[in-house]
C-alpha cells in the first residue's frame, strides 16, 4: 500500500516511527505537510496535490494533525475522504474530539463518567459555576487547549473567581471541573486501537504540579488496567468514532472518570513506558481496514 502521514515535522518520533513500521510491513510511505496541501473542489473529480503531484494514488491516510491546524488539517483529511481513500481517523470524529466542551456532552450522554464539569459564560454566574462543581479547590481549563496549556488548579473559592474573570475577560471558553484529590496528581492514558486497549501507562505530575502531561515534565510507568478501565476506554473511543486515541482517565473513588479522548496521540512515551510497537499496530490496523473503503466503493 502507498501511505501517506499528515504531519507538519517528519522529524517527530512519531512521523519517523510510523514510516519505519509501514516500510517494514512493505509499503511505501510518505511524510506530507498539510499546509502544502491544496485541493480541486468538484463532483466531478475531486483532487488533492501536494505542491504539483496529485495525491490520488494513496491508498491510506495518518492523521497527525496538531490542535492549532484542525480547521485546514481536518479539510484536507475531508478532501481524501471524498475520494474514498481509507483514513485512520475521520475529519468529523478529530473535529469532535478537538473541542472539550462538545466532547464532554457527548460522552456524557452515552453514559460515560466524567469529572463533574461545568460551563458558562456570563461572569454572573460564577459563584453558581464554582458550587456546581463542589468548590474548591478546582480545575479551570480552556477549551481549545491542548498538552496541559491553559490548564489552572484554584485553590480556593476566590483564587477560582478571579482566574475565571481573567479568562472570560480575554473571551476565553472555559469549563470548570473538578478537581479528583485522590488521583493524586496522576492519570492513565489508555493507548486505543479499533476495540482494544493495546498499551496504557501512568502518567504523574512533576513535584508540585498537578497536571500529569508529559510535556509538562511528568513521567510515565507501566501499569495494569481494570477490566472496568480498559472497557470504559474502548467505549470512550467509539462513542467518539475514532479507530485510534490516548483515552485519559483518572482513578478516583467512584471508578474510572474520563478526562479526555485524544485523537493524535503520541508514540514516545507510549512506546518506550509499555515497550510495544504501537507504531506496527496502528499499520496492522490499516491493513485490515484499507481495503474495506475500496470494496464499498
């Protein structure tokens, strides 16, 4: 198969692991930036090129798409669906995971437990935001933030009331959750691959912070799920309608909470804390699904 990966750095681990694998798996693959990326717009025959090739002899496609490029990222993605080329990921499903607020209802309402998450808009509303959610201390995110940014921990009532008029100040979308004590600063991140959970790991804040993401100096260990863990992540995933996703939970009293669904997890600290080939498993996958998109044509 021909392989293409959406990825604005060839040199990430990620985009270099997921070459190796589809090469020694026999196929031939290829880095592309999306934002070379242009597209003929047509029922009659839809295109897309990258600088001057015409891109219609993929017969695969990698999403790994940054947060900060969903909106292009994902029109590209649309426009290799249209020509009915398999993708790993679909452009509604990342678009869905990408906005925190949309993605918390929707878990919410096909039964899966969360944090108890809170949003408004109108700064009078905030003494009602805060008790919604038990008080202090709690957890105010920004909706389209990602890796741990715009993330804050308030301490107490007031410490809350004024990060939250900070934030609705500069016309930030906030939600305020809150926060699990006895997650201790830690979380799972369940690694997803079609319905099963191929590798998870622990991931724990650095001394002092709160947010457990390794781009914020955490560090990562193996560790064993639930059976109620691994079922609640793969749940997750579908409800999400994405075959591939770093499912984040949190450990507290009342079971497994999901945090998050991710839709461009990275292979570093997946790979290198549970040792598996995440990269290989995620080709494998595409083998086995590829061909399915040409047969409903």
């Amino acid at each position: 198969m021909k392989i293409a990966i959406l990825s604005r750095d060839s040199t990430l681990y990620s985009s270099v692991r997921l070459m190796e694998a589809a090469v020694a798996r026999g196929h031939k693959a290829r880095v592309l930036d999306p934002t070379h990326c242009y597209m003929n717009i047509t029922d009659m025959k839809p295109s897309i090129h990258y600088q001057v090739e015409n891109l219609a002899e993929y017969d695969a496609v990698i999403p790994r798409i940054g947060a900060s490029l969903t909106f292009f990222g994902t029109a590209v993605l649309r426009q290799f669906e249209v020509m009915n080329t398999f993708v790993l990921n679909n452009s509604a499903a990342i678009t869905r995971s990408r906005d925190k607020l949309a993605s918390s209802q929707l878990l919410a309402r096909k039964g899966i437990d969360l944090p108890i998450t809170a949003f408004a808009h109108n700064p009078d509303n905030i003494d009602d935001l805060i008790s919604e959610v038990g008080g202090a201390p709690l957890v105010i995110k920004i909706v389209e933030g990602s890796q741990g940014i715009g993330v804050v921990l308030a301490e107490t009532d007031n410490a809350a009331r004024s990060v939250i008029q900070a934030f609705m100040g500069l016309n930030a979308n906030i939600m305020v959750q809150e926060f699990v004590k006895e997650a201790a600063g830690s979380d799972i991140r369940c690694f997803v691959i079609g319905d099963k959970v191929v590798a998870a790991m622990k991931r724990q804040g650095a001394e002092g912070e709160f947010r457990s993401n390794l781009h914020r100096g955490g560090s990562a260990s193996a560790v064993k799920l639930t059976p109620q863990e691994r079922a609640v992540a793969v749940r997750a995933a579908k409800v999400m309608g994405l075959n591939v996703c770093g499912v984040d939970l949190l450990r507290s009293n009342r079971g497994p909470l999901v945090m998050e669904v991710n839709s461009s997890p990275g292979l570093e600290g997946i790979e290198k804390t549970s040792g598996k080939d995440i990269a290989s498993l995620m080709i494998e996958f595409i083998e086995k699904n590829a061909n399915k998109t040409k047969s409903a044509v």
